[in-house]
C-alpha cells in the first residue's frame, strides 16, 4: 500500500514540476497549460503570473566565440534558422520536448552569453493589440 501511494505521489510531482530556463541570467519557471493541446513545434505554458507563454522548438543562442558554433551544432543536433548577427543565432531543436534541457545545457557553457527556448508571450501580445487599438 505504502509503495503505491508513494508511486501516485511521485507520478503527480513528475506532471505538475515546473519547467524552466534562463533569460538575462534570471530564472524563469513555466507550467504546463493543459487547457490547449501542444505539437511537435509548440507548446503551451503559464509563467508565474498566469501569462500564456508558448514555446517554440527554436532557441536563441548568443555567443562569446564563433568558434563553438560548429561544436553545438553537432552535439545537440541544431539546425541554423537565421543569423541574427555575427554572434548571435535561431536554431531549431529536433524535438521539442529537449528545449528547456538543450537550452539550459548551452547556457552554461563558457563560450555562450545566452541561450534561450525562442518564445511568444500572448497575454502581452494580445494587451498590446488591446491598447493600440484605443
């Protein structure tokens, strides 16, 4: 008995842990929203203010040296979508599902200033279009 109340528990810890990536050296914690269905190119969250937050199966990734682009191209499987300048790039990620790890993998690599899941954030967006509207 004692196991399987403790493997409910861990099964309902593991879907509701929070997911998160680093933005300008902040952490940033994300929810599953199950109230919309997720693909292979986008999921849905809430950030810790109720914001819809939808991730993309593309990161952002600044770099210190050029010379490593190569390197994390072929470790963690990237595709180039657009050179953003000479230091900084889109990929995209073979699966989405890895965004959050292959992000946070890359940004704590000494060569990189930053990597982050490419993200919309529709309450802000749809605020904005509210607004200007008016």
């Amino acid at each position: 008995m004692k196991k399987v109340v403790l493997l409910i528990f861990l099964s309902l810890t593991i879907l509701n842990a929070k997911v998160f990536f680093y933005e300008n050296n902040k952490i940033v914690y994300l929810k599953k929203d199950n109230t919309i269905a997720s693909t292979a190119r986008v999921k849905y969250f809430k950030n810790r203010y109720g914001e819809s937050i939808v991730v993309k199966n593309q990161i952002l990734i600044k770099l210190k040296s050029i010379a490593v682009i190569t390197a994390l191209i072929l470790e963690f499987d990237l595709e180039i979508l657009k050179k953003v300048n000479n230091k900084k790039y889109i990929m995209r990620i073979k699966n989405i599902d890895d965004v959050f790890w292959i992000s946070n993998e890359i940004n704590n690599r000494t060569a990189v200033s930053y990597a982050y899941p490419v993200y919309l954030n529709k309450t802000k967006q749809n605020l904005n279009k509210n607004l200007n509207k008016k």
